[in-house]
C-alpha cells in the first residue's frame, strides 16, 4: 500500500484550489541548513552503536517527515542537519557515537518504495515499508521486518455524509456506495472477502480530494486516518467539517511501516541490529510519552524542504498521536512486547495475498512463510507500552 501514501500530500496541494489555510511553498533555504535543536530526549539513548554500526545509520521512510516517523525524529540529537537538495536530515543518533541520517520518500525520491531503494543504494540500512509491499517484492527485492511501529494499520475508508453509519467494511460493501480508491492488491483481497462489491470499487482515484468535496462527501474514499479527518475539518473551507470512517485494518491483518532491513543484509549487521532495534523500540514508547520535540522538529525540518505545498502543523501530529493511541493503532504485540510481530497474522496475510499477487503476476516467493519476512530476534522483550 505505500503508493497510497500520495494521499497525504495530495489533500493539501489540491486543497489549495478549494482554499486550503494550512498549505504553502516551504520557505527558501540553504540546501544545507540547521536546525535549532533535536530532541531533548536525543541524549537519553546512550547504546554504544561506534565499531558496531555504520558511522552514519541510513533510515529510508516512505513520505515527508509525519507522525509516522516521529520516533525516528525522537532519535536525532542536538543541531542536526538538513541536506535540502537531497530531503535529507542528519544528525547524532542520541549519545550512541554514530549519527542518524533520515531520508524523506514518496515524492522526495520519485515515488520509490523503500525495496526497490534498498536495491540501488546500499547505504540504506532501515527502510519503512508495509507488509503487504514486501510480500509482493518477496521474490525480486527480499526484505526483513524487525520491528512493527504500528499494530494496527491507519489506513481506512471515509465518508462525509452523516446520514450514513457504517462501522465495517462490510457495511460499505452492502451499501453498494461507490468506493473510490487506487488499484492495489489489498482491494482484491477485501472483495475476494466479500467485504467490498466489485460494481462499487472506482479504482480512479489519484489521491486528490476534490471530487469528494464536489460530490459532498457522499463517496467513500481511501485515506489515513492520521491525516485527512483533521485536514478537512480544520484546513480545507470548503469542506470544514467532521468525517466519518472505517479502518481497513480491523479487517485486513496488514502491519503498516515497519522497520525493515535488505534481506541479504541482515547477517552483516546482526550485531548492529541487536543494540539499534530496541533504542527504536524506546524511542517509540518515549514518543507516545511526550511527542512535542519530536513533532516541534519534524515541522522544523518540513518548512525548510520544498515540500511542493505539504505541510504539518502541531494540531495535525497531535490529533494523529492522539488517534494513534484511542484508535490501537500503536499498541503492543500479542506477547505484549512492544514492536513485536504475531507470525500467525503475518501467514495469515500471505495466504490472502498470494492468490491475488500470483494473478497480477507479481507471484511472492514460492513457499514465502512469515519467518522469510520477519524476525523478532532484534527485539527487546522488556520494552512495551505501559
């Protein structure tokens, strides 16, 4: 699903047409610019990583800087970097005695997936990806999970039409309301399910929002529901007002954004991985604590790229921290470890995927098992979300 992450951007570069308050071009700067801090947190995260780890840990993410990534940012020690020609910031990684370099994706890098970019850039050490992406890369662009950020994926389906109250997928699907949303495996899957119609999915959609601000909200549409329920209500005028929505993860077991490694780089790094995993995994739990540093950064950070009109705003990460938590979108694993993967949930997905993917001729590995794309071996069992 990460194609789908043009949806973010899209919301405030096409809001603009409907008189967007949020957006704009992002500030000129030098292409190397600071930044006025990192993350007083930054010197809590103390692993020696020098001799063990690249002197500079490369982490790929999928989009600009978002509450996705924001322990990511958590990480950055004092005065990082901002590398404005290449979306790049960097900065110490703690007071681990390496640095931490953070690469924006989607548009910063063409719309690559962090698989195909681990392939043509071997400075890459961690990437974000979804599940379900590499599961289809399986067999071409094998790659490793080590750690899951979210437990529940923010991708959902919404509607600005308050006389309708769905509260599954399901619901949608009987509705026989149109679905707007790309064309993705995942689609296959929730209508091979029988959750959506086939009649109803318009696969049109290119992450704009103007046609459901035209047709008033009465089409359900793709999004995130860290990102669009507040832009529309708090920045878009033309719209203005509350959505309602379902998550596609209550119903479809993909994890979304975890942590991942280039599969044949896994062995090479497996000292690295054991100290650097779990100074991610506190990362985590210290930004659901207290996010502001790390979202007073990413804003930072984003109004010195040029973003092409995205965005954020301390209402935007808040309301998405906020989501992530009542939603259960970050939570801990099954074994209440935090990060963890439940191998059971992964299987399950490759099951449903396989068929779909085998069809599109994009076939996963023969006989792909959940231990070919995740390992929880990096992991610490005494770090969890209290």
């Amino acid at each position: 699903m990460t194609r789908l992450r043009t949806v973010a951007a899209l919301v405030c570069s096409v809001g603009l047409a409907f008189g967007l308050a949020a957006c704009g071009d992002s500030q000129d700067e030098p292409e190397n610019a600071g930044v006025t801090g990192g993350t007083a947190a930054g010197a809590s995260y103390t692993t020696p990583l020098k001799g063990v780890c690249p002197d500079t840990v490369v982490v790929q993410t999928s989009w600009w800087p978002e509450v996705d990534y924001g322990a990511t940012y958590q990480l950055l020690g004092a005065n990082p970097k901002i590398d404005a020609g290449d979306f790049r910031v960097t900065g110490p990684l703690g007071a681990t005695g390496v640095n931490l370099e953070i690469r924006s994706g989607g548009p910063a890098v063409g719309f690559d997936s962090a698989s195909s970019l681990f392939e043509t850039d071997d400075d890459i050490l961690l990437g974000y990806l979804d599940m379900d992406e590499m599961i289809s890369n399986s067999a071409d662009h094998p790659s490793v999970a080590v750690l899951a950020p979210y437990a529940k994926s923010p991708l959902m389906f919404f509607w600005g039409d308050p006389s309708l109250d769905f509260t599954t997928l399901a619901d949608i699907g009987r509705s026989g309301k149109t679905v707007l949303a790309s064309d993705e495996p995942y689609l296959d899957v929730l209508i091979g399910a029988g959750l959506l119609q086939r009649p109803q999915v318009d696969t049109s959609y290119d992450g704009e929002i103007s046609r459901f601000v035209a047709e008033d909200g009465k089409l359900i549409q793709l999004g995130f529901v860290t990102d669009e329920p507040y832009r529309l209500e708090h920045d878009v005028k033309e719209w203005a007002r509350p959505v309602k929505y379902v998550l596609v993860g209550d119903e479809y077991p993909a994890y979304a954004n975890v942590l991942g490694v280039r599969k044949d780089k896994l062995a090479a790094n497996r000292a690295c991985l054991k100290a650097l995993v779990p100074l991610f995994q506190r990362a985590m739990v210290d930004y659901q604590a207290d996010p502001k540093p790390a979202n007073d950064l990413m804003i930072e950070v984003t109004s010195k790229l040029d973003t092409g009109g995205y965005e954020l705003s301390s209402g935007l990460l808040e309301d998405g921290n906020s989501k992530q938590r009542e939603l259960g979108l970050v939570a801990n694993g099954a074994d209440g470890v935090f990060g963890s993967f439940d191998t059971a949930r992964v299987q399950d997905l490759i099951g449903r995927l396989t068929p779909v993917l085998t069809a599109a001729g994009t076939a996963p590995a023969a006989g792909l098992t959940a231990a070919d794309v995740t390992t929880d071996e990096f992991i610490d069992p005494s770090v969890s979300l209290k």
